[in-house]
C-alpha cells in the first residue's frame, strides 16, 4: 500500500513538473510572441507618430501608409488616439478619428467582438465607445442576444447612448438588469441634455439606484434647467431623495429663493440640516443668520461645525461669530465659533 | 520499543492526513485564483482607472500615516501619496511619540504650521500634544501625540479625519500611482456595499524609483528576500483571491486598506492591546456585519497597489515573522467563539477553521513533520517509508505550488519580465523546502510560544530605508 502511494506520489510530482515546465515554454515563446508585437508597434509609432499629428492638426493630406495591418498596428494607433482624445478637445481631430476608426478600425473590433475572451471583446466595446464607431452599432444588437456579462451588457448601454439615446432609454427600463449608482452616473454623465430630463418626467417610476444617479448626475452637469426639477423634489416623500436634492442644489450653487430651504433648518436628518447649513453659503448672511446660528448649537458636531463656516465666510461672518460667543449659554456652540472664528483669522 | 511505534504511527498518520487537507485547501483556491484572473487576462486595465479618476465618480478618502521612529522613511512615504491619482484625499501623518527626529523632519520637510482644531473623539485614544498643518500642500496634516503604539496612533487619525473612507499605510510604503483607484474601485463600484477594501502587497527590494514611485521592477540579488517574494506570490494566488471571492477575508493588510470611517468606528476602531491589529479590526467588522444582518463586504484586490520593503537579514525576517504569528494567534483565540458558530455564516464555518488549521496551527504540524522525517531516518525499517512519502508531499507543497504560482503570475501579471529572473525564481523555489521553510516555520512556532507566555514587545523592523537604496542604484 505504501509502496504504492510513493509511486503514486513520484507519478503526480513527476506529471506537474512536466506540466509546469510546459507552461514555462509557452510561457517563453508568448514572450517571444509579445516582444515581436511590441516591435512592430513600436516601429508604427515611431515611424507614423509625426504623420499622424500633421493629418489631425495640420490638415496634411491623408496617406495610406497610416492604415493599419495587423493588431499591433492597431494597438498603436489606439495609443496615438486615446492620448489626444484624452488631453486635447477639438471637434476637428475627433472628427477626424472617428472617420478613420468607422472606415479602417471597424472590422478589426468585430472580429474581437466574436473573440472567446470576455476581455478581448471588452476591450473592444470599450474602443467601440471611445473612438465612436457607428457602423458597428447593428453589430453590437446582434451582439447583444448572446449570453452576455454584465459588464458587457454595461458596456452596451454606454454605445447605445452615444450613438441611439431612444434605444437606450429603452433598454435601461429593462427591469432585469440593474447596476449600481456610480456605474449609472458614468452612463448619464454622458448624455445629451435633452436625453437626460426624460428621466425627470416619470421620476417615480426608476428605481431607486437611478433616481440618486439622475440627482447626482444633473449636479454635476450644473445647467440652470435642472434647478427647479432638483427644487421639485424638494418635497419628494422619500427622506434620501430630499437630502440629495438639497446637495444637488448646493453644488449648482444658485439659491434665488430660501423659502424651500428653511423646513429642512429642523428636519429630523442630521445629513439634511447639515446640507442647508452649507447651502445657506450661497445666500447673504443678513437673510440666513438666525436660521444658522440655530443650526451652530445644533446636536450634532457636523451640523455646527459647517454652521459656523457659513457664517464665517461672510463678510460680516467673524463680528458675527464674536458676538455670539459672548451671548451664548451653550458651551459645544461657543467651541465651534471660537474654532472656526481663529482658523479664519489666522488664515488671514 | 511498542510505545516509540505507536507515537510514531500516530504522529505520522496526523502529520499526513493534515498535509492532504492543506494540499487539496490550497489546490481548490489556486484553481479559484486562476479561473478569476484568466477572466481579466489582457484587459485593458487603463479604461477603468481613467473612468475613476473624476471626482463625480470616487469617494474623499483620508490617508492615515502611522509614525514611530520613521525619520528615514516618512517623508519618501509622504511623497508617494502626494503622487497618488486620486481628486480627494487628505494625508494625516501621526507621530505617535517618536524619540527621533521624525516630527521635525516632517515639520521641517512640509512647512508645518501649528493649528487650532477640534477633534471629535470618535474612538477613545491617548492625548493629542499639537495638531499641524503643511504650508506647501493644504491637505496635509500632522498630528503630534503622546506615544500609545500603532493602533492607538492610527484611531487618531480616524478622529482627526474629515472623509468617510480611510486608508491606512505603513510608513515604509510605497504606492503605485494608480494605487488608491484600484483599492477604492471595489467599494465606488458596489455603491458602499464593500466596506473595506485591501489590495496586493509587492516587495520593493531590488526595484528601481524616482520620486517616491517604481518605475522598474527588478529580482533582488539577496536569497532571503526572493524567498519572501515567492511566499507573498504563493498567498496571493493561494489565498487573497479565493477567500475574497466568497466574503472570507480576515486578513488585509495594513500596509495599505481602505475602510469605511463608519463602519471602522462602530467596530471600535483598531484595538490597542493586540498585535495584529489589522486583521483584529477585520474581524470586528465581519462580526459587526453579522449582527446587524447587513449585506456588506470586506474584499481583496488582485491588483498590485502597494510596495513593501522586506526584511534582508535573518534576525528581522525571524522577529516579523514572530510577531505575526503571535498576532494571528491572538486575533484568532480573542474570536474564539466564532468558530463554527452558525451565526457567522461562512466566516464561521470557512474562514476560522481554515485560519485554525492551516495558517496558525500548520506550522506547528508542518515541523512535526520535519522532526518527524529525522526521527525516522534513525528508526529505520518501515518508518523510511512514511517519511519519504511525507517528504514527496512537502515537495508537491513547498515546491510544485510555489513553482506554479510563479508561472502563473508571470503569465497573468509579468512584475517581473526577465527569463532570467523566472528561471532564478523557480531554482530558488526547489530549494525551499531544505532552509526556508523549515526557518521560518520554527519562527512561527515560536511566535506561539511567545502568544502562549503571553510575551509582547513592539518589534519595529529596522529600516534601511527604500529611499537609500535608491539612491545607491
């Protein structure tokens, strides 16, 4: 039994060994593979970087010496786009790329797109996106009715909004698929302005990772049409939306009004007084103050610690701050304002 | 004579059945561990961190500088997290009572200008001496405090910070640029459902840096250090990936984790009378999640995201490895009760038993095993046998997973892109077995020992300094 167990173990130690050697030749002659592909794309780099920068930028003729052959080509005419589409804007030269990528780049992102790989055909919807090939847009549907991951699928969505925001509006109602906020708010961000306040329309209907994504999303775009959308939901039933919305409002930062705000100067959320706290830097003090210096002797450290920095960024904010240590009774309070009052002077 | 054959049979019989169970543990995670990053082979790792790179999209996170005595290191340390790609963070260096000139350099180094601030005590820790604010870059802080250890200097950082997310590193740290994107993108991704996030350790020996940031990855020349290479590869792809994949972590390492400030706090911060004070906190949390019934997750990043430097010397390698068995050990008994306890779901039942069993309790079976091969090199007959059959299994153990795991991650990963450097790497690993192995599970052991006498010291490691040696090279 022993005797046959050390065979037994001799044959298994043997048998990986020579696995893993094999995988070491593969592994080597890859490497061989890898560094002859580096060459070529190195040597198109080389050779075509300065072309390329005269057909984008200098309106040089067009040469078919910059027309790929092979994917280490390829790879390299990625690099050249995805650093000028990264740091520069011009209308002209993405013009420009994207002609090139739906005439030249197109068939070799669908041959990736049958690949076996998930990452090979991930990376080639993400090229599908960046250098905006339309024409491949039908490929992608078909696409599509395969077995997909999400991440495909996520991916889908991001091409469809480029290129057919009605298609995307509809393939987002879909209720089976459902992706996390920040992944929606890199879809919305992305969208046209008249693609996006449809989502404001049937609020109610999206879910609820939607709903927070639409409000964060039209923060950041800070375009005055979505200010009273944001205001309307002011008086959302929904606790979380309201304190979005207030931020929402905070981030665009024009207050024309105060009235909406003041409910929330008592709310029971310490996360939306402390937003009212900061929106109040939008509005003259002479209008906020008695509102603030209720939010300063508030119970929580956040709220007076953000009261007191509104007041403060005033003009008249420190005079004030003084005044109300000396006429305060409420020792947290009169800490924060003596804090904050000394950071502020000594800044000066 | 009979006696000597029982204890024999019996020692022998446990010492197998134990290497059996490690070798199909480590076998099924490797297998876990290769399916995961066979996925992500050769995607294109730039269009995500790109995507991330906008404020709109990540999270303010806090970086925590913990510093005893690091006046070699620290502002190298600074300098990689000033290098960070991130749009929001803010660096608090806490010098926890050192008795060199770690404050004055950093004040020296960063302009540091004494504040007036208040700090709300979320955790209890020792008295804060003087908060200090860098002229040259606004959002660095140093605070200065009474020396209470690790733990205690890093909960103040946890009070002193203002973002929801921290992150804590060694002051020997060096972090790749992209470094907190990938350790943040779990937890951005999952919309807070990821509370803690810890990524993959490299060593920094032998590296080539400019600026506080590798930008050449190179084989250190000194034995022991490539050894530990090995190892840290062998855990990544035997462990990390596999644990991760199912919430089972109990580990991630304090050189550099993000956790959530909230959920950090509620589990009361670091603990200040423990060794281990990362995977302590770890475990606090993973309690924490059970009892509130929330669905939330600890988990580990494939990526490498943090650089390291590792002992050189014998006499260093022996006292960390000490120290983390004891506080391994340690964080296990304080835990006790979780083990196998069905409110603790898989953590309960996996994780503990497995970090039991395998992690602190091997090592002690595993140089049974090595004493065991000797004493039956002296008896003779029949005891050649098992010993040699055990011997075959410390080969398939020590060296056949150490072989592929360096293959494996040469294919999926390339850190190191030499031939030469693999085919080293591989002729070490068959050597493993003979001095490495055996050292270091003597020290583990010992660290035992020291968790049994109830023994404890600070055990700083020596530092030469990643810096020096770069300017060396």
């Amino acid at each position: 039994m022993i005797k046959l167990s050390i065979t037994f173990l001799f044959t298994v130690i043997a048998l990986l060994l020579v696995v893993l050697f094999t995988f070491l030749i593969y592994l080597f002659v890859q490497r061989q593979r890898e560094s002859r592909f580096e060459q070529v794309r190195d040597r198109y780099l080389l050779n075509y970087s300065q072309l390329w920068y005269d057909y984008l930028f200098n309106n040089a003729l067009f040469s078919m010496v910059l027309v790929p052959r092979g994917a280490a080509q390829v790879e390299a005419i990625e690099r050249i786009f995805s650093s000028y589409l990264k740091n520069i804007i011009s209308e002209n030269v993405e013009q420009k790329i994207k002609q090139f990528a739906n005439q030249y780049l197109k068939k070799f992102y669908e041959k990736d797109l049958s690949s076996r790989r998930w990452s090979i055909r991930m990376n080639a919807l993400y090229r599908i996106a960046d250098l905006q090939i339309e024409e491949l847009l039908l490929s992608c549907q078909e696409f599509e009715k395969n077995k997909i991951s999400d991440e495909e699928h996520f991916q889908l969505l991001k091409i469809y909004s480029l290129f057919q925001p009605d298609l995307f509006m509809e393939k987002i109602k879909n209720p089976n698929i459902n992706y996390s906020e920040s992944e929606y708010r890199r879809l919305f961000v992305l969208l046209e302005e008249d693609v996006f306040i449809r989502f404001f329309d049937d609020f109610n209907c999206w879910p609820t990772n939607i709903q927070f994504a639409v409000i964060d999303t039209a923060a950041v775009k800070r375009n005055m049409q979505y200010l009273d959308e944001l205001k309307k939901l002011l008086s959302h039933d929904v606790m979380e939306i309201n304190i979005r919305a207030l931020k929402g409002l905070y981030e665009i930062g024009i207050i024309d009004e105060i009235d909406p705000f003041i409910p929330f100067v008592t709310s029971d959320m310490w996360e939306a007084r402390l937003m009212v706290a900061k929106i109040f830097k939008h509005v003259p003090l002479a209008y906020t103050y008695s509102y603030l210096e209720q939010l300063l002797q508030d119970e929580n450290w956040w709220v007076r610690s953000q009261a007191a920095k509104t007041i403060v960024e005033d003009r008249h904010g420190i005079a004030k701050l003084q005044q109300f240590i000396e006429s305060s009774n409420d020792p947290y309070a009169i800490e924060m304002a003596q804090e904050i009052a000394a950071r502020k002077e000594g800044s000066k | 004579m009979k006696i000597i054959d029982y204890c024999m049979m019996f020692f022998g019989g446990i010492i197998l059945f134990y290497m059996l169970f490690v070798i199909v543990s480590y076998c099924t995670m490797f297998i876990i561990a290769m399916l995961d990053l066979r996925k992500r082979y050769r995607l294109d790792p730039s269009e995500y961190d790109d995507a991330h790179i906008d404020a709109f999209y990540s999270k303010p996170v806090s970086l925590l500088v913990p510093a005893y005595n690091e006046e070699v290191g620290v502002v190298d340390t600074v300098y990689s997290l000033l290098n960070l790609r991130y749009p929001q963070t803010e660096i608090i260096i806490i010098n926890d009572g050192s008795t060199d000139q770690t404050l004055q350099t950093v004040i020296k180094h960063f302009r540091m200008k004494p504040i007036n601030k208040i700090v709300q005590t979320n955790i209890p820790t020792k008295q804060i001496k003087q908060i200090y604010e860098s002229e040259i870059y606004k959002n660095c802080i140093l605070v200065d405090k009474e020396n209470g250890g690790k733990a205690d200097a890093l909960n103040v950082g946890i009070n002193v910070s203002q973002y929801p997310y921290f992150c804590s590193i060694d002051g020997d740290s060096i972090l790749d640029e992209k470094s907190l994107l990938r350790v943040m993108k779990p937890i951005i991704l999952s919309d807070g459902e990821v509370i803690a996030a810890g990524g993959n350790i490299r060593i920094a020996n032998g590296a080539k840096m400019q600026f506080g940031s590798i930008y050449e990855t190179q084989l250190p020349s000194n034995y022991l250090v490539i050894m530990q290479v090995i190892e840290y590869l062998r855990a990544f792809l035997m462990g990390r990936i596999a644990l991760s994949k199912f919430n089972l972590v109990l580990i991630i390492s304090g050189a550099f984790s993000v956790f959530s400030k909230k959920w950090a706090v509620e589990a009361g911060g670091y603990s200040t009378n423990i060794i281990g004070e990362d995977m302590e906190l770890v475990v606090n949390i993973h309690r924490l999640i059970k009892e509130k019934k929330e669905n939330k997750r600890i988990e580990f990043v494939p990526d490498p995201v943090c650089w390291t430097e590792a002992p050189q010397t014998l006499g260093v390698l022996r006292n960390q490895r000490r120290r983390w068995h004891q506080g391994l050990f340690e964080s296990l008994w304080k835990h006790k009760k979780m083990t196998l306890n069905p409110r603790f779901g898989l953590i309960g039942f996996i994780s503990f038993p497995y970090f039991w069993l395998v992690e602190c309790l091997g090592p002690v079976v595993e140089l049974g095993g090595y004493i065991y091969i000797v004493v039956a090199f002296f008896l003779g007959k029949i005891y050649y046998e098992v010993a040699l059959i055990l011997l075959l299994l410390f080969v398939i153990y020590g060296v056949i997973f150490s072989i592929a795991a360096i293959l494996f991650e040469s294919w999926s990963m390339n850190t190191y892109p030499k031939k030469r450097e693999i085919l080293r790497m591989i002729l070490l690993a068959f050597t493993e077995i003979f001095w490495y192995r055996p050292l270091t599970l003597f020290w583990r052991c010992e660290g035992l020992v020291r968790f049994l006498r109830r023994k404890s010291d600070w055990g700083n490691m020596k530092r030469v300094g990643i810096a020096e040696k770069e300017k060396n090279i």
